[in-house]
C-alpha cells in the first residue's frame, strides 16, 4: 500500500506516519527529514536547500523529485509500501511521483488529508521539539518528554527546528495554501483523497486513519 500524508505544516504528518509505519510495513519517506539530514552534512544538495528550507520557502522540484525517486529504489522491496510526508507538495511532484512510482509497477492508493486549524498549527509548531538523535517528535505542552530537553527514547538532545518560529511559519502557511491545496483536488478527482479532522488528539487521528485503511 502506498499513502500520501497531506495537509498544513503541524499538522502532525510526521506523528501520523510514526505512529502508522510499523503497522502497515511501511517505509517512512519524509522529505523534510531527508532534506534536514543533508542540510546537517553540508552536502551539495543540503547547501543548495538550507535557504529555502530556512526561509520556509520551497525546495524546487526537480532536485525533490530526484531525492524521492533514489529513495523509493533504496527501499523498494524492503518493506510493504511507501508512506509519503511531506512530498508531494506541488501539482508537478505529484505527477512526478506517478511517475516514479510507475517505473516500479505501483501506484498511489490513498492520500490521506489532515484538516487542521491555523491557530493550531501555530500551536503545535511553536511548540514543537525534535530529537538530535532519534528523530522523536515532542511537544512542550502536548506530548512534553519525561526529562525537559531529553528524549524518552534515546537520551538525545531535543531542539527546537530553525523553521519553527512564528514570521517562518507563516510563510510556510502561504506557501502551503499556493501550492500544495491544489494537490487535494488533483487526489479528489483520481476517488483517492480521504479527510481526517488533524485538530483532535495524535490518538484519534491515528484511530480514524486506520479506518480508513482498513474499511
Ligand atoms: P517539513 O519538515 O515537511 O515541514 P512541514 O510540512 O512544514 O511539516 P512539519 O514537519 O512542520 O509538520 P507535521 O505535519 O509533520 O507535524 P508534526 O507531526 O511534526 O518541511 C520543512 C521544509 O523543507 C519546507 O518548508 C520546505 O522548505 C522543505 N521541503 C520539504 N518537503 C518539500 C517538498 N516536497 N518540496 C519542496 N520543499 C520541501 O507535529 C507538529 C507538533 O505537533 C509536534 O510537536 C507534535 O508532537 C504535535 N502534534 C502532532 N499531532 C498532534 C495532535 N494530533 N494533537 C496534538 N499535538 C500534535
């Protein structure tokens, strides 16, 4: 099964799909991570993303594009499918992911959209800390980790992401509302967009995701 995770920045994609991909078999894709991680070694193409992902803007395509096809061919096989986060998040990555995923003999199944508020989101990601280590995600008021600045899991460090400030945040949310909406109805008119309300609690929309997948 291969599913896209849509919706605004905080929605909680990244929760979602941690709290899912064990389940289903599903190998994790998330390009934000993919890109931080490159950012974090100063490749070529980490020094070639870091402006527009510090500015919130976006990363152009085709160099996306490019990231996700060697990603799906390192992991294809390995596991039952691809949860997709993040990506894609233009109407020319998603028909580039078609693409991609044809070359492979698979398909999109679902794309699952997360409907969150703006105050919410603002919320979440003012709030958000991350894992050095591990990745871990935490909230300091909503998922708060036992020891403040520890993770639960690994001992890491948790930080707060460059990205996640208020003036970043709201170019985020411009740009998401430009360019990635238009992707709901590119799904919508395929009969595979499905909606989840992302204002409830990381459990609820974890429950109503999976009677989606299993109904
Ligand atoms: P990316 O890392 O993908 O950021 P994003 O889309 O803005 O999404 P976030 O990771 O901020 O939020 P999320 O929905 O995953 O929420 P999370 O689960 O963490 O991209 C960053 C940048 O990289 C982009 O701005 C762009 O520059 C570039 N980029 C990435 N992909 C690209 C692409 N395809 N093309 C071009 N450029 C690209 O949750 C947030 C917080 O809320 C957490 O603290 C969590 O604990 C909490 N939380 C989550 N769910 C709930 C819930 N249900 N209830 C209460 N709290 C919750």
């Amino acid at each position: 099964m291969n599913i896209v995770l849509l919706g605004p920045p905080g929605a909680g994609k990244g929760t979602l799909a941690g709290n899912l991909k064990d389940d289903y078999s599903l190998s994790h894709i998330s390009t934000g991570d993919i890109l931080r991680a490159e950012m974090k070694k100063e490749s070529a193409l980490g020094l070639e993303a870091k402006s527009f992902v510090e500015s919130g803007g976006l990363v152009p395509d085709e160099l996306v594009t490019r990231l996700i096809e060697a990603k799906c061919q390192e992991d294809n096989g390995a596991t039952k499918g691809f949860m997709f986060d993040g990506f894609p998040r233009t109407v020319t990555q998603a028909t580039d992911l078609d693409v991609v995923l044809e070359k492979m003999g698979q398909a999109i199944d679902v794309a699952i959209y997360m409907e969150a508020s703006a105050d919410i989101v603002v919320q979440r990601l003012t709030g958000r800390r991350v894992c050095r280590q591990c990745g871990a995600l935490y909230h300091v008021v909503n998922k708060p980790s036992k020891v403040e600045g520890v993770c639960d899991e690994c001992s890491g460090e948790l930080y707060q992401r460059a990205d996640d400030n208020e003036e970043t945040i709201k170019n985020r949310m411009s740009v998401y509302v430009e360019n990635t909406k238009p992707i709901i109805d590119f799904y919508k008119s395929q009969g595979k967009l499905k909606q989840v309300n992302a204002d409830n609690g990381a459990q609820d929309v974890c429950e109503k995701t999976n009677q989606i997948l299993n109904g």
